[in-house]
DNA sequence: GCCCCGCATGTTATGTTATAACATTTATTG
DNA sequence: CAATAAATGTTATAACATAACATGCGGGGC
C-alpha cells in the first residue's frame, strides 16, 4: 500500500500551481480550495456539493464561486467533467496531454482516468475519413469496477 | 443526392414502431411525435425545445410528457443522449447494435453517428485490462464538419 | 359484460444544474 | 499613484430534469 492521501496532497497542489504559473496564470485561493477537494474525494463530485464544502469555511459562496473555479480547473486541464453524470474530477496527469478514458463505477462511483493513445488515434483516424475536425473528445465508460464486480461490500454508498 | 426526408419518414417511423413490437412495445402517438420531431431535426434538439414543438399540437403538454418519450426511446435504441449537450438525436440504424460515436459540429450543429467495432473493442479491452466491466460507453467528439471546416456559410446558426 | 391489472398519460410542484449581469475588490504595471 | 486587467462578490434567473400522485385506457380472465 502506498502512504496517506494528505502528503500527495500538498505535492499535488503544488504542481498545480507551478503548471498554472507556467501557462500565465494563477492558483488562487479558491481554484486550490477546490481543487483539494476534487484530489481528495473518492470519486466525483458535483458542483453543489463542492459549493456546500467551500461554504463551510466561505458562508458567502454562490454558484458562481465554484463553476468559476470549475471553468478554471477545466481549461487549465486539471480537472475533467463527466459529461455523464455532470460532475468533476481532478485530473489525473496534468502535465502530460492525454485524452483521458473515464471508467466511471456506477456502484462506488469511483473514478479511473486511463490513457490510451492508440484509442485516440483510431478515434482522430474515425473523424477524419468523415472530414470532421477534432477539437475535443469525451469518452466515458460506465460499468463496474473490479472490487465492485467481485462482489465487495465496501465501496457501495 | 437521394430523395427528401418526408417520405423516409414515414419509413423510419413504420420500422421504429416494428421494432418496439418486437420488443413487446408500444410506439405510442407521443413516442412518435418525439421521434418524428429528432428524424426531421438538422441535428440535435434539446428537450425543451422538442416539448415547444409538441405543445403546438398539445397545448398540454408538460416536461414529463416529453421526458418520458425520450426515456423510451433511448431505452428502446432509438434516440442516443448527448450528454456534452444535453440535447437528443435519433438513432442512425437502431436495428444493427452499435456503440455510436458521435461526431458533433460546433458550428452548425449538425451530428454524425458512426459505428466502429474496433474502436469498441479497444475500449473494451482497456477496460477489462482493469478489471472493469462495461455496461454503458458514450463517445462524443466536438469539432467542425467537413462543410463548416471548408468555409461552408450556410450551415451556420 | 365487467373486473382487474398494468401501462401510459395528465398535472402540479419542485429539485438540480448552470449562467447572466453588474458591482466591487485585488493585483499588476507603467 | 493612476490605469487597467483579473478575480471575486452578489443577486437573480435560466435551463435541465424528476418526484409524486391522479387519471385514463386497453387487454385478459371470469
């Protein structure tokens, strides 16, 4: 087993805030805030929820608060929606260009960012004998994990 | 160029109806109604705007009415989510099973459903490589159509 | 025929997700 | 320190979707 999440985390943030800076912009308080929390959660999370978290520290948080950060996380490529279930996830290899694969478990509702290169290819090498231009891609599996389809009990919610 | 669309309307509506009775269902007036509208729609319709169409003949009519037949017709095959959208389309060849990939303009809105076998299978494959058993998959790629990407002006909104 | 049951629809209300629009503050820089 | 660009605060509302319960409707058994 590796060790604790909370040590990744600040590494994390960290990275992150180096990987805005590189691209010119900033990892305020409150796109960190939010980005913790997506690193910390087990799988997705939802805007609300996110709004419900950061007000507990902000009471005066809105909307807009969070899908700013949201719209930020987003471009900067650190976080990804899940188009499927309108919810977020931290990204899980933001410095390297991926077009993630998302296997989504419908039961634990965890989260498993894959890359698959080849997939990419052949999905650009699809568009293309259509004509199509590719300017974004979202590929989202839903299913069943292997703890979950080995019957686990523990991850259910 | 082939035919107008009226007459394979009548067509798609006749085999879709063939089909839910295969199935042990029924293409209801309102099912109908709801795929009559996306067979005819350029592209993807939002169902908001489907339920302004139907009102027009049901004054009546409330979100759940049109909610419903999409459930339906989704269920059955015969209308895909696309859920970067929020929007529906009718399905291109709901009689052969498929994992449509969908090729969706940005520009002029229009949406191509492709089926690519090996690119199911390779996804399939990166996801049992995992562990992870596939129940559903969503592919969406937004970009620009072969018109819109060759300086086409009419397609635009 | 009529009762019963399952499915579809009607209807009202509300829940959930997301953004518009404009005011204010904060950071940057010349 | 003024100018201005970026971020945040604030209010309101738009857009997407479903819960919950009532009503109708159609077919099979008796």
């Amino acid at each position: 087993m590796k060790h604790a999440h909370t040590h990744n985390l600040e590494h994390d943030l960290l990275a992150a805030a180096q990987w805005c800076a590189k691209r010119g912009e900033k990892l305020t308080d409150q796109r960190r805030e939010v980005l913790a929390l997506l690193l910390s959660a087990q799988g997705s999370m939802k805007a609300y929820d996110l709004l419900a978290e950061i007000q507990k520290q902000r009471p005066t948080a809105a909307p807009p608060t969070v899908y700013r950060a949201l719209d930020f996380l987003v471009a900067a490529g650190l976080a990804h929606k899940l188009e499927s279930k309108n919810a977020f996830v931290a990204c899980c290899d933001f410095e390297h260009p991926h077009h993630g694969l998302m296997l989504i478990c419908d039961r634990c509702h965890k989260v498993t960012e894959l890359s698959d290169e080849r997939l990419a290819a052949r999905l650009a090498e699809d568009a293309a004998s259509h004509g199509f231009s590719v300017a974004a891609q979202d590929i989202e599996v839903r299913g069943l994990c292997r703890n979950c389809r080995d019957g686990d009990t523990e991850g259910a919610a």
